[in-house]
C-alpha cells in the first residue's frame, strides 16, 4: 500500500538531483509530511492479509487487541476499520470474544460503484466515457465466453425476468443481471465487479434509455442474439451483437459505434 515511509531518509541518492551543491544541504529540499498513523494501521493489516494468506471470511482480531499489538490508540485502528469497511474489504462485527473483530470480505464492487456514482453526480466522468468503458469491457467479455462455453442459465434466466417485467425499473433489473451475468461468463472476477459497478452507477440512465424506447422487443431481441451466439461458441458474432445492442439502447452516446 505504502512505499518508503514519508520523512524517511534514503540513502544513495545521486548528488545530481541538485547541482547547486551538498544534496544534503541544497535549496532544493523541501519538508515532506509524516504517515499518519492510521495509514501505518492499514499498510500493517494489508501485510498481515498477505502473509498469513488471509480469505473472505477470516476474522480480524479485536479493535483493542490490535492497538496494543501494533502499539496505537483505539482511535487510529478504529480510523483505518472504517477505510476498510468503505472499500469494501471488511465488515464491521459487534461482540466479544470468538465474535469480536472485524471480517474480511469480498466486496470490490461496492466501493467502486460509490465513487463511479459520485463523479457521475460532480460531473467529473461523462456518461459517454463510462458507455464507452462498458462497451469495451462487453465486447471483450463476449467474445470470451463465446470462445469458452460457460454456463449461460443465468443470462437465459435474465430474458425471462425482462419478459415477465411490468415497469421499465423491473426491466433495468432484469437487464442487469443480464449483462452482469454476461461479464461474468468470461471468467473475469474484476470485470465482472467492474460492471457490477458500472451498471449500479448508471442505472438512472438504463431506466431513461427504457423509457425513451417505449417497446422493448429490439432489446430483448439483441439479448437473445447475444446468448445464442454464446451458445454457438462465436466470439466474432457476440461481439457484434453486443455492439448493435449497446448502440440501440444509448444512440446518442455511441452515434458512431458500428459492429
């Protein structure tokens, strides 16, 4: 997480960085801030995760223990938990003894789908830009499920869930899964928990898109066309039929997209 600490010193440096004299003495040297101690805390819990080969599902020890193991306040470890708990990688446990600690999870897409929404919200990301990253990541995970033959009942079950829906909210539901469903297919966990995160952020989007196309049997067409070109183990074909769909749904977002 964390290279040299901030303020330490380090050795060899050429003399050339400063070429107007003793590279310790120059002008060019400027005051650097110390590590806060709570950054200390996370780099100190992402070793431990990696040297003891920590999993989703194995406990943290207790606030208290931690701080008089790693010789902090309550206050730092309770400050790192909670940058944890916001990225996703723990879940804040109440009790004590076996109970206590904090639990590792699984949850990059919680944390991405946070901030994705929130440069949406600033402006900061365009919705085109975040089209264009899902298109990318679409057509990529199409042709590679298509190449691999995995299992496709979750998609299949997705169509139907869009058939059965009766708002265009249902329908974006159902659509989700749907292309979630797909992402995963290509045997990516961190695509699959990037779209998780894109389609989460955009939602409000999927929702107007559905509603400025009224009839939704084009899209439903398009999903079909993708799984069965899935089922027929055609990567070229998925990929076009995942280009068609996307341009479809969002024409004014990708004007120029052609399969």
């Amino acid at each position: 997480m964390v290279g040299p600490q901030y303020g330490q010193t380090i050795p060899n440096r050429p003399q050339s960085w400063n070429h107007r004299g003793d590279p310790l003495t120059g002008t060019g040297w400027h005051p650097v801030r110390k590590t806060r101690t709570f950054e200390d805390v996370l780099a100190q819990i992402e070793h431990r995760i990696a040297a003891d080969g920590l999993t989703a599902g194995d406990r943290l020890p207790p606030e208290r223990r931690l701080a008089e193991q790693l010789g902090v306040s309550r206050a730092s470890v309770r400050e790192a938990m909670r940058v944890l708990e916001t990225l996703g990688v723990v879940t804040s446990q109440v009790g004590r003894g076996p109970d206590a600690g904090a639990v590792l999870t699984s949850r990059p897409d919680s944390a991405l789908k946070d901030l994705l929404r929130l440069h949406l919200g600033l402006a900061a990301l365009e919705p085109r830009e975040v089209i264009d990253t899902r298109l990318m990541i679409e057509r990529w995970a199409a042709a590679r499920a298509a190449a691999t033959g995995p299992e496709v009942s979750a998609l299949a079950e997705a169509i139907s869930g869009m058939d059965r829906a009766r708002s265009p909210e249902e329908f974006v539901e159902h659509d989700t899964a749907f292309h979630c469903a797909l992402t995963e297919a290509s045997g990516n966990r961190l695509l699959a928990a990037f779209m998780r995160s894109l389609r989460d952020s955009l939602r409000r989007y999927s929702v107007e898109a559905v509603v400025r196309l009224g009839d939704t049997s084009a899209l439903q067409a398009d999903h079909r066309r993708i799984l069965q070109a899935l089922r027929d183990g055609d990567p070229a074909e998925a990929t076009r039929a995942v280009t068609d769909h996307l341009a479809r749904a969002y024409p004014s977002l990708l004007p120029d997209v052609t399969s």
